[in-house]
C-alpha cells in the first residue's frame, strides 16, 4: 500500500475531517479503534476511505500520488450527480428503446427526460401521449384538407353558376 503521509491533498482532507486528530500512521488499526469516525468519514470521504484502506482504483492513487487529487472532498450531491451522469451516459449507450428494455427506458425518463425523447425519435419509437399527439395532428392536417376541398366545391359552383347567369341574360 502507497504511503499517503506525504500527500498534501490526503493530509488536507484528513484536516478536513478532523482538525485535532493526527493522520493516522496505521489506518486499519485506527479504524478498528475509532469505529463511529470511520463510518463518519466514509460518508463524507469515500475517496478518502479507500486511499487509506488500500482499496482505491489506480487512478485514485496516481492522482493522490502525482498531486493531482483535489485537497476538498466531493459532496454527496456532486457524488450524487456523477453518478447520475453515468448511469443516463450507460442507458443512452444501451438505447433501451431499440432492443426493447422497457425498464432501462423507464429509468432513462425519469433521469433525462430532454435525453430520452431525443434517444426515442431517433429510434423511430413514440411515447402512447406522443402517438395520440401525433394521431391528432394528423387528424386535425385531414379535417383542414376536407375544409380546403369544400371551400374550393363551393367557390368552383358559384363561379360556374355566375358564369352561367350572365351567359343567360
């Protein structure tokens, strides 16, 4: 397990999350002491929790090693909206709508409204309320069409009834 000690981020966030004790040499055995602080901490610290455990990603460690790693925590409503991004990011890539997986679009909806009518016109698929919109449309296009039709009966009679009118006189 890499040594954090010397991070200034890690140390950072530690001090973050507690001003008054010392970065612990040995996190394990600080956990098992300090079982409430640490569920406390890997609620507000996950990334934190699993620098110190031994258990974050490669990428995680790199960034704590190379410097890279914010000194803040992420919140839970940024941890929260990551994770939503994610998850619509896999549903749009999976378009539930073309392989039929009405649970992932349900989920895809309730995340990505904007997201999910893009991904159902361009899969050729309608909502029942966008199918009666558009039967409506239709049938409103239709009723237009038949009122043209009449009008132009009715303006194509009285031409020819005034046509055959002034022939008479």
């Amino acid at each position: 397990m890499a040594d954090f000690s010397s991070s200034i981020a890690v140390l950072r966030r530690w001090a973050t999350f507690s001003a008054t004790e010392p970065f612990p040499a040995d996190f394990a055995a600080w956990k098992q002491n300090n079982s409430s602080k640490f569920f406390e901490l890997a609620a507000s610290d996950p990334e934190l929790v699993s620098l110190l455990s031994g258990s974050a990603p490669a990428g995680l460690v790199a960034d704590a090693l190379q410097g890279s790693l914010s000194p803040t925590p992420k919140t839970q409503e940024q941890r929260q909206t990551e994770a939503t991004s994610a998850e619509v990011q896999q549903l749009i890539e999976a378009n539930p709508y073309q392989v039929g997986n009405m649970t992932q679009a349900m989920r895809l909806e309730q995340l990505d409204p904007a997201a999910a009518k893009k991904l159902r016109a361009e899969s050729g698929v309608q909502t029942p309320t966008e199918q009666a919109e558009a039967a409506a449309a239709e049938k409103q296009q239709q009723e237009i069409a038949f009122q043209k039709n009449i009008a132009a009966g009715i303006a194509q009679q009285q031409a020819e009834l005034l046509q055959a009118t002034s022939r008479g006189y």
